[in-house]
C-alpha cells in the first residue's frame, strides 16, 4: 500500500491530549501540506507528540510507507442480540489471545451481524459518559431525489426532463446507515496541519477488502491557524480507527471490535488485545433508547462574537476590500460564534438526536477526544464521496428561509433563483469546484447546473459533480484540492483566509472544515457547517457563516446567521426567562 516518508506519528490517547514531552522537527517548505500554502510568517517550527504504545495508548508513530502484515475483517455467525453479540465477541478475543498472530504489524476487525436494526445514536448513548474514552458518531445522508430541488423556482416532483429521478449519494450505495465508535485501535492526532504523509500514514491501516475498516474524524478548518484552548485536544486534525463498533444497517445491526499493533513500534498483538479486553470491559449491551423530549432548560446567557456592531464593521470592510480596483478578492465567507450557557448541562448526543427532526437529508457528526468537548454537526452540504475511482461532490451557496405555506415557498424559492447577487455567489462557488475537479480527473460532469435545494428550515441554490479519478492514491488531491472551497472561505481562497485571519476575532477550529471518514473503498467527507462545540466548561458554542460579495448588506447576512443558528436553539427548545440576561 502507498505510504511516505518516515516521522509521521500516529497517536492512541485515553488521557488528556496535553502530553508531558513534545519534540520538534522543522516545517520543511519540501512537505505537502493540507489546505494551504506555507506562508513566510508561520513559524518554521511545529509541535509534533511522540507516544509509545502501552495499556492507555494504543498507537504508533514511524514509516508510513511499510506495509501492515495483515489487514483482516472476521465475520462471526449473525445473533438476536447485542448481549449475544457482546460474548460473541469477547470469545473470539479470547482465542485470538491465546492463539497470537504470526504477523509482526497488523489490523484485524471482528465483527458480529445481529438481526434487528439499532440505531447506533442509542448504543453511543449507552455507554459510559465519564468521557475517558475517546467517542466518534457519523450518519450518512439521504439520497437527493428530484422532489428535493426546485427548478427555477418551481418544484419538480417526477424529474420530467430535468434530469435522473434521483442524485446518488450515499446510503443507497452503502447499508450503513450511522456509526458510533469507544475507543481507538489507531487515533491519528498532530499539532501541524494535515499532510500528504498524515494521509498515508492512515492508509496504511485501510484495505479495499476491508470496507468497514474506517479511520473517522474531522480537520480543522485552517491548519496553520493558532489553535484556541477549547480546540486543543483535537490538535490540526483528529482520525480514530474505533475499538469498539457499532454499525446500524438498513434493517439490521452489527457490533465490531479491531485491533492494531506493530512491533517494529513497540505495539506489541499482546498489549493491543489487552487494549481491547479493557475498553470492551466498559461497554454494556445494554441499550436505552434516548428521549424523544429533552427537558426543559433555561438560557443563563448567549453572547456572540463578533457582536451585531462588529459583525457590521466586519462586512463593511470586506465590502470596501471587494470593491478596491486592486484587489483580487470577490467573495469572504465570514462566521459568527455564539456561546450559550444554560441552567443545566447540554448533552451533545440528546441535542445531535434532537437536530435529527430537520430530517435524513442532512449529514450528522459527533467527534469527542477524551476529556474534552464534544464537536457535533447537522451539515447538509458534502466536500466529496468517493467510492472506488468514481467521486461526487456539489456546490451549495446562498440561503432563504422556507415559507408558511407552499405559495410563499415557491415564491422565496423563486426570489433566491433569480437573484443576481445569490447567483453571482453560487457561481464562484460552482466554477471553483468544477475548475478543481477537472485538474485530478479524467472526467467531470455536472447535473443539475443550478437549482433550489430544499431542507426543512432553508433552502440553498445547489449544484451536483460527478467525476472520474486517474487512481485511488489520488484521494488527498481532491481533499487538499477541495478544501476549503468559496463556500466557506471565499475567492480567491488565499485572500480570503488572509482576511479572515485578519479579522475574525475567534478559533474556527473544525467549524467549516472537513469531517467524515476514510475508507479502503470508499471515503466520505461532509463539511462541518451547521456545528458546535459542547463541553462542560464552554457549554456550547454555535458556529454560523455566510459568504460576502459584491451586493451584501450587514443588516440581512446578520439576518442570515440568525436563521442558520436558530436549528440549534428551537429544536432544543431553549427556554429563556424574563430575567435572563442575554448579550
């Protein structure tokens, strides 16, 4: 399998992230880099952790380019139960302790189909909540069909003549329909920005016959940004390959457990079985199904930043910036933090099942390092699929809101079709994606060209790719290629990151960025939009945007980040009394 050059770290943590030693290597201008140029002003020096394999930590850091002696998948025979298949499982552990592999470096899945259909969001709420291990969540969304978009305004229920009666997507090429993962076999993790050898290093675990074998996680949104105390623990990116697994089907269920070691690393088969055996020892088989009403509480406080006049000097200046004859910027995406405090805790995975009420049409995500807040999203837009050497992506830009009835639907709709500014945005966003895919495939299609996207509370001018890859190994292309795209940054892209740096006043940390999941033979990645950030500490911290262009107006894109935020604040039913102070 491909991989790179040596010094690439992979890291297993059920402690804190704030390891005590860190060790330096210089930032070469040689290295391929996620994201974005290297820049004379960053320092020329990042933090790189170095951690061996134990009981606690399950990694390991060297060659990314030294094949894996196995990679395996074991299906045990289908259960009833997830109790049944809990023993199940921990014999098979069991016997593979007792009868060691051959192999001096492997990854090995066991799993155990059991025939009724759980939701995973159930299974991940059952287990432990001391946040000692670390927790992933990704449910894939719906298939777009021709009664999502609206043509022109007007929606078309049988795709006569506009096209196929649905856009692939995709859970109809996969029965996978969500994923909740404890633990990790593998955990990818580093302070510098993701790069070409970050990518091989995790493909080294993957195989095309090992489908499920997965490393979830998300990237920051600018890697060479500062990262913030609340990010921290996520590093630049974080990838988990789980221990323990459980996958929801269409129509029924399976429970995984996976392990790694290498030898050459100092992680032993032995110590990754034990590994195992300790983070299985935490997981119950029973599951309680999460409230459909979450009780009532209170908002203490809620404070943006920036707030309403700084937000309004912001876009003011990128107006001034977009307008100058000298400059080359035509589109800024700004964003907007929202903290909100309340009379009692916020639990990510209540609030990500409540967020599920906007309906499947959407990507749902939650990623939690140990001891650390929970990243939790409810994003309608994808950066890319790939599924062998076939990739999709799409273009999603300009926002309405939905109408009381279906007159005043259509009407909005059609207001935001023929908008000239909405256009000009959704055509910057539509060309640059479109330009960046006919550089790494041999083909690109492009079905529909413009039309509305529906969701439950908005409604976006949407755009669909289809391409065709040279090769599989060409996966980091699309994603350092696509990434970040006008959508959530602007044009051209190193302006407006350079603008945004400037001026935005907090750490987008993964908001906006990548968040998904690699695969042998399929990877998928949604972009983290539609997010937050919930901790104990924080409560939570609501990330919204929008795009500037010639033609905005403080005023209504202030209007805008309302109305995106406001999916968080009413399907939790968000109580604020009369006294509450709210900034």
């Amino acid at each position: 399998m491909a991989a790179a050059t040596t010094g690439q770290y992979c890291i297993n943590a059920r402690t804190k992230m704030e390891l005590q030693s860190m060790k330096y290597y210089s930032n070469s201008s040689s290295l391929s880099t996620f994201g974005w140029r290297s820049s004379s002003s960053n320092n020329s020096y990042v933090k790189r952790y170095l951690v061996t394999c134990s009981l606690s930590m399950n990694g390991c850091h060297g060659d990314p380019r030294a094949p894996m002696g196995t990679i395996e998948t074991r299906t045990l025979p289908a259960v009833q139960s997830p109790a049944l298949a809990m023993d199940r499982l921990n014999a098979a552990i069991a016997n593979m302790q007792s009868d060691p592999s051959a192999y001096e470096s492997g990854i090995i899945r066991l799993e155990v189909p059991i025939d009724q259909q759980i939701r995973a969001l159930d299974w991940l709420q059952s287990q432990d909540q001391s946040n000692v291990l670390p927790r992933c969540f990704f449910s894939g969304r719906k298939r777009i069909t021709i009664s999502d978009l609206s043509f022109n305004g007007r929606i078309n229920g049988n795709g006569n003549g506009h096209g196929s009666s649905h856009i692939s997507t995709s859970i109809e090429q996969n029965d996978v329909v969500s994923v909740a993962g404890v633990g990790s076999a593998v955990l990818f993790r580093s302070l510098s920005p993701f790069s070409h050898d970050d990518w091989l290093s995790i493909r080294r675990f993957l195989s095309k016959n090992c489908p499920l074998i997965r490393a979830y996680g998300g990237i920051r949104f600018d890697g060479r940004a500062n990262i913030s105390p609340e990010w921290r623990s996520f590093g630049s990116f974080y990838f988990m390959v789980p221990q323990v697994e459980f996958n929801e089907l269409e129509g029924s269920s399976k429970i995984a457990a996976t392990i790694a070691w290498d030898n050459a690393l100092s992680c032993s088969y032995q110590n990754a079985i034990a590994a195992l055996k300790s983070t299985m020892a935490k997981v119950t088989s029973l599951i309680r199904k999460l409230r459909e009403e979450s009780s009532p509480m209170h908002i203490t406080r809620k404070a943006h930043v920036p707030n309403r006049s700084a937000w309004d000097v912001t876009v003011n200046r990128a107006l001034d910036e977009i307008k100058a004859v000298d400059s080359p910027l035509t589109k800024v995406v700004l964003a907007r933090s929202s903290q909100v405090l309340t009379s009692k805790d916020i639990d990510p995975l209540t609030w990500l099942d409540t967020l599920k009420a906007d309906g499947n049409d959407v990507y749902q995500f939650c990623l939690q390092p140990p001891e650390s807040p929970a990243f939790i999203g409810n994003t309608p837009e994808q950066l890319f699929r790939r599924d062998q050497l076939n990739v999709f992506s799409e273009a999603l830009a300009a926002t309405r809101g939905r109408g009381a009835s279906q007159s005043s639907d259509l009407q909005m709709a059609q207001d935001l079709f023929s908008s000239i500014k909405d256009h000009h945005e959704f055509t910057i966003v539509r060309e640059n994606i479109k330009g960046k895919l006919e550089a790494i495939c041999s083909s690109v299609a492009v079905n529909p060209e413009k039309v509305v996207r529906k969701l439950a509370r908005v409604q976006h001018l949407y755009g669909r790719f289809s391409g065709k890859l040279y090769s599989d190994n060409d996966e980091f292309k699309i994603l350092s290629s696509l990434h970040p795209t006008p959508a959530v940054c602007g044009f051209p892209a190193e302006d407006a990151r350079a603008f945004i740096t400037e001026t935005e006043m907090f750490d987008r940390g993964m908001y906006a960025g990548p968040v998904g999941f690699f695969g042998g033979a399929q990877s998928e990645f949604a972009v983290g939009i539609r997010s937050a950030l919930v901790g104990k500490d924080i409560g939570a911290l609501i990330y919204a945007g929008l795009g500037v262009v010639e033609g905005s107006d403080p005023a209504l894109e202030w209007q805008e980040l309302e109305l995106k935020a406001s999916q968080f604040m009413k399907l939790m039913k968000l109580e604020v009394p009369a006294l509450a102070a709210v900034a």
